[in-house]
C-alpha cells in the first residue's frame, strides 16, 4: 500500500510516461501492468465455475438444498466475472487493433 506522497508521485509520473511515448503505454495495456496482454481468455475463471457447478449438482442430488442454492450462486457470479473479463479483453483487443 502507498502513502498518499507516493502514490501521488506515481500518478504523476504515470502522467508524465503518457505524454512522453503515448505508444510504449498503448503497448503495454494502457499503464495498467496487471493485466494479461497475451489474448489469452481467463480459462481458470471458466475451469473453477465449471467445478463449482458440479459441487452444485452434488449437492443437489444429496438433498441439502440450501446449499446447492448458495454454491449454485456462487457459480453464477464466478462464471459472470469470467465472461465479463473475457468480453472486455476483446473488446480491448479489437480497440489496440483498430
């Protein structure tokens, strides 16, 4: 975590990189440097929502129905967060391409 000093340093050098080669910053994401530039989709997200999935199912099948309805959400959300990061990353794709 950064002191409001630093991170107001680095706002302001990331300001500066910007104005100094817009390129190296389209290039590398934007600045923000957490983020996959590979292409790749997010496959763990899809992976763990379809294991989740299936702990739904067996939970289900067991009878405990308030939990299969809580893992089934659960599921849901996962696979939501998935497919948003994917739509975004082609969006982001198509945007560097265009």
């Amino acid at each position: 975590m950064l002191s409001k000093e630093d991170t107001r340093r680095l706002a302001q050098l990331e300001r500066q990189l910007q104005r100094d080669d817009p390129d190296f910053c389209t290039r590398m994401g934007g600045g923000n440097f957490s983020v996959s530039s590979t292409g790749r989709p997010p496959l763990p997200l899809f992976i763990l929502a379809a294991v989740i999935t299936v702990a739904a199912v067996v939970l289900g099948v067991v009878g405990w129905w308030i939990a299969t309805s809580i893992v089934a959400t659960w599921a849901v959300i996962t696979l939501s967060a998935a497919v948003y990061r994917l739509r975004r990353q082609r969006a982001d794709t198509a945007y560097r391409q265009s």
